[in-house]
C-alpha cells in the first residue's frame, strides 16, 4: 500500500482540498479518489483555529467510513472528544472556534457532528504502525522504544511531543529535540510543532508545515518520502514557527 500522510489541517479545508489534487486525487461524489489506489493518511489536529474545522471533520470521517483514509488522533482532536463527553475543558487555544462552529448549527446536526467526531475517534489508534512496521505515523512522533506500546507515558509523547514540563514565555510546553536521537531504523512521520519546512532528521519527517499560521500545508508521500505542499491563505505569524539547529 502506498500512503499520502497529511500534516496537521486545523480547519483549513481550502488548502487540503487543493493539496490532494495536487497530489492525484480526483473528486468524486465529494471525496478524492487516487487512480493508483493511494490511501489519505490523517495524523490529527483536524479542527481548531482555521475556518472550516467541521467540514474537515466530517470529511475525515466519510473517508475513514468508506475505507478511502486512516486517522490518528491528536491533542486538539483529544481535546474535542473531552469537550463532546462534557469534561471541564478549557475553551481556548483554537477550540473557541471549533465550539464557535458547533454553536452555529441546530441542534439535530450538531449531534450528528458529535456523533460521527466521536466515532471517528473511538475507533482510531493512538498511532498508526504501517507498512509491516516500517512506518510509523504519531501526531507529535514517538520514541522508537515506545513503538508498540500504548501507556499514559506513550500517549502524553504521542499527543504533546517530549514535554519536559517547563512552558516558554508564550505559554506553550518546552519540548526536547527527540528526533535527533532516533536510530533511523523506521520512518516516523508526524507534525503538532510548526516548522517553516518539511524537517527530516533520521529517518523523521516533521511535516506540520503551520498552514493554520499562513505556512504552508504538506503531505509525505510515502513510500516515496518525497513532500508535497501547497501555500496558505491564512494570515502568516512568525512567531508560531520553531526552528531547530539541524
């Protein structure tokens, strides 16, 4: 199988749409079909901060209905799932305006919103082991120790990266630099921290290009490991992009 991994979308349902083109799909009966039998690749952050967070939503979930993609969930995606279950979850950092969509529907498709996110979830794995374990797909990356196993100690790396519990002057987690310390023996794909280009490092490819943030929005090509990605129509903010002395 060959996959088409998608960095982190954060409603911006334009530039998805013009970024699996450009990868080969066409669009039929409102989902992208590729000729070659290529499987969408989602590794979470769907929804929050950009215009379209339900329409990417339930995009997603008709695509993973109809075998057409694979998801795995990410912290914003977690953060939704409790909100919808009714957790005391604080509304900022972008779900303001997933919740701000929600408040905009009637009731009956707000339900059937929550309803179809909900299963979405439930049913995704933390990360994705493709490939017969050559490839590992984790919204924030994975350490290659962790790969196979599911504890709270995995589940934090997978949705928040290596945290180390401190916070920068902006209020976001300080994270270590994990990827210089893989060995290179698999390839593990994932985004969560916005970086100006695809980043790869041993074997990992960063590909949270900050369309949100008026990047860019990129997908890998795998087993190609060639990127793909298209030019953002949100508003650029520099500060939201972190660099690394590679």
């Amino acid at each position: 199988m060959k996959y088409d991994i998608i960095g982190d979308i954060h409603g911006c349902y334009d530039e998805y749409s013009e970024l699996v083109s450009k990868l080969g799909y066409e669009w039929k009966d409102g989902l992208p079909i590729h000729k070659e039998r290529r499987k969408l690749v989602f590794l979470g952050d769907l929804m929050d901060r950009g215009p379209e967070s339900i329409k990417v939503m339930e995009h997603v979930y008709k695509l993973v209905q109809n075998d057409l993609a694979l998801y795995s969930p990410g912290n914003h995606c977690n953060k939704l799932y409790r909100y919808f279950l009714g957790r005391n979850v604080q509304i900022k950092h972008g779900l303001e305006t997933t919740v701000a969509e929600l408040n905009e529907l009637s009731q009956e498709q707000r339900k059937a919103v929550r309803d179809h996110f909900c299963t979405l979830y439930e049913n995704a794995p933390l990360y994705l082991h493709l490939d017969n374990g050559k490839l590992v797909v984790a919204h924030a990356g994975i350490r290659e120790d962790y790969v196979g196993q599911t504890h709270n100690k995995v589940k934090t790396f997978v949705l928040y990266g290596d945290i180390t519990g401190e916070n920068n002057p902006d209020g976001t987690p300080v994270r270590r630099d994990w990827a210089k310390k893989h060995s290179g023996k698999i390839t593990i794909v994932y985004g969560h921290t916005p970086v100006e280009e695809v980043r790869h490092v041993q074997n990992t490819w960063n590909i949270d290009t900050g369309c949100v943030f008026g990047g860019k929005l990129s997908a890998l090509r795998y087993p190609e490991l060639e990127s793909v990605s298209v030019p953002s129509s949100q508003a650029y903010v520099p500060e939201k992009f972190r660099s690394f002395d590679d």
